[in-house]
C-alpha cells in the first residue's frame, strides 16, 4: 500500500517539476517549488515507514521548516527586491 502511494507522490512530483520550468509567471514557479518541497516531505515519510526508521519523519519535520522560510524569503525579495528589508510601507 505504501509502494502505491510512494508512486503516486512521485508523479505528482514530476508534474510539480514540469509546472516549475513552463510555469508563465514566478509565482506559479514558486508554488510549484514549494509543492516539490512538500512532496519531498510525504516522500520522506512514505520512505520511512516502508523500510521502518522513524527517524526519517523528524528529517522531514526539519525540511518543512526550511521549506516555509524559503518560500517567504523569495517572496519577500520579489515584492521588495531586498531580504533586509522591514516589511514596513515607507509613506
């Protein structure tokens, strides 16, 4: 059953990175990007319990982390175009 899932995220992934190079706008490129780091996530899980180490999840925990501040970081430097910046509208 695991198997099954585990080629069913892999194609959802290879779908995820077709959208990502023909993706008309950079936003599509960035939710493509961030559904390839959560599908790396479910990946990871899925590969962790067909071969049993528990251990994997907790990778996986950590690499959601990253994959949400990375998301908010090319966001950030999209709309103001730098990452020091306070996020506050100057008036």
């Amino acid at each position: 059953m695991f198997e099954i899932a585990t080629f069913a995220v892999l194609a959802a992934l290879a779908l995820a990175v077709y959208r990502a190079l023909s993706g008309p706008t950079v936003f599509d490129r960035v939710l493509a990007a961030n559904f390839i780091g959560t599908g790396a996530i479910l990946l990871l899980a899925l590969v962790g319990f067909i071969t049993g180490r528990p251990e994997f999840l907790d990778i996986g925990i950590l690499y959601a982390l990253l994959n949400i501040i990375g998301t908010l970081a090319v966001l950030k430097f999209w709309r103001y175009g730098d990452l020091s910046h306070s996020g506050e509208e100057e008036g």
